[in-house]
C-alpha cells in the first residue's frame, strides 16, 4: 500500500506509513488508478427495478470510487435522469453520509448551462442518492482517445467549462474531481461539469477523517493528493491537466521519472 503523503511502499495490513507515519486509506478493497477515481465495492441496482417508488432502472452508466451513476427514468415526471448512489463502505460511516448530502444539496444550488442541473439528494432504503440530469453526448474522455482536438474546439470547450467552475467556486463549492471523464460534450458542443458527488463547501473539513485522499490521482493537485485542506485552486490545477490532455491526446504526469512536455501555443491564450 502505497502513502499518500510520502509515497513509500507499506504492508496491505498496515494503518500507519512507517517511514512518515500518516495514516493510510482504511479500506483494503480501494483500487488506486491514475484515470480512475478511487473504487469501493457497490451494491449493484437490476436493469427494470423501480427504485424509491418513482426511478425505473435502464443500467449502469458509469462507477467511480464515490459510487455507481445509473440512467433511469423518473416515472411520475417522465424524464430521464441519471442516479448515482454512495458506495455501501462510505455509508457505514454517518460523518460520510451527512456530509455526501450536505455538500450535494450545495451543489444542487448551483444554475448554470454548463453544469449539470441536480434534482434531487435523498436517502431510500438506507442507500443515499443523487439524482441528476441526464446528458446526452459523449465525454471528452472519449473524444481524446480519438487523438488530439483541434485549438477551435479546446479553446470553446475550456471556456465552457471555466464558465461553470466559475459560478460553482463563487457559491464556495469545490468540484474536486475534474478530469476529461466528467466533462460530457452534446451534439450541439455544449459542455457541461457533471458529477459533483465529491464536491466539499470551501472551508468545511475533507468527507471523513478516515477517507482524506479523494480523487482521480492523475489530476489531483500535490494538496489533494497529500490530503491537505483544499481551496478552489485545486479544481485550476485539474483544469490545466485536462487542457493538457485535449491539446495532446495524453496526460501530462505519467510516471515518476517523466516530466510534461512544453503545451502548444494555445496554452498561452488561456493562462
């Protein structure tokens, strides 16, 4: 098990580093990846289950180290919408439960058109849930896999997004996960921050005392990787890591003995 503040290597069973001592993730099953946010074990919803008297269940659409995401079907208000539920691991803890509500009713505040729009945070069947917007498109994920993406559409896509991370840092809300993954793009190029099931109030503490280092490693600032306290620059630095990826086709952090290569010009006109 690799610290998360030093990074040396430590048994699987060990609660403390032993060089740095600072305490390691608590839960054994957590899969770290440098794409992927940290994965927890999910109690998995069946395709057709009516979900809280009102949500029809279409399938899974999407998991992460903070839950699963499900496209379903609000069957009172015919509109489809995206459900994404607390991992059962984080639940046992109420600190986590509270704070999973508190921080996505604030995000649920937030209105703007490149934001996905949040219907709904409640708790059914002792599973927390948000319910969300569903968006229709692709995520730039997926279109960087394609290859780099031209300035024309780098520079219109960052702007969007700076947009709505703008509007969300002025309400004191920090995204915390920004990564290509959670930008979804429709056909008519709007983009929109999706997922803010990690999102914290700026100045309240990290969602457990346990669980500090939450994020996708690869677009983590040192902060948050170190499990310091966060401000909104951490969101900038994921912002920057991402405009990297859509001008090269790849990330910029790569391993140890890499550095980032120097950006192309447009890198200039967005700084």
């Amino acid at each position: 098990m690799e610290c998360p503040k030093c990074h040396s290597e430590n048994p699987d069973h060990s609660k403390f580093c032993g060089d740095c001592g600072s305490k390691l993730f608590p839960f054994s099953e957590a899969i770290f990846s440098k794409t992927m946010t940290v994965e927890t074990p999910i109690k998995v919803l069946s395709t057709g289950k009516i979900f809280a008297d009102k949500y029809a269940i279409f399938g899974e659409i999407g998991r992460g180290g903070m839950g699963i995401v499900y496209k379903a079907e609000d069957i009172r208000l015919k509109r489809m919408v995206a459900l994404k539920f607390l991992p059962a691991e984080l639940s046992a803890y109420p600190e986590a439960k509270e704070r999973f509500v508190r921080e996505a009713r604030a995000a649920a505040a937030l209105s703007h058109p490149n934001i996905c729009t949040i219907h709904e945070v409640e708790e059914v069947e002792g599973q927390s849930y948000i319910a969300m917007e569903y968006v229709e498109g692709q995520n730039l994920r997926q279109k960087i896999v394609k290859g780099p993406m031209d300035n024309d559409t780098v520079m219109d896509i960052a702007i969007q997004v700076a947009a709505g991370l703008e509007t969300a840092h002025q309400k004191g809300i920090i995204h915390r996960d920004i990564k290509s993954a959670n930008i979804m793009v429709t056909e008519k190029g709007q983009a929109k921050i999706m997922d803010f099931g990690l999102a914290k109030v700026a100045g309240e503490s990290q969602l457990t005392k346990e669980a500090r280092t939450i994020g996708t490693i690869a677009y983590m600032s040192p902060e948050q990787a170190q499990g310091e306290d966060l401000d909104n620059r951490t969101d900038i630095w994921s912002f920057g890591v991402m405009l990297y990826e859509m001008l090269t086709g790849q990330l910029p952090f790569r391993g140890e003995r890499e550095r980032p290569g120097r950006l192309p010009g447009l890198w200039n006109q967005l700084v």
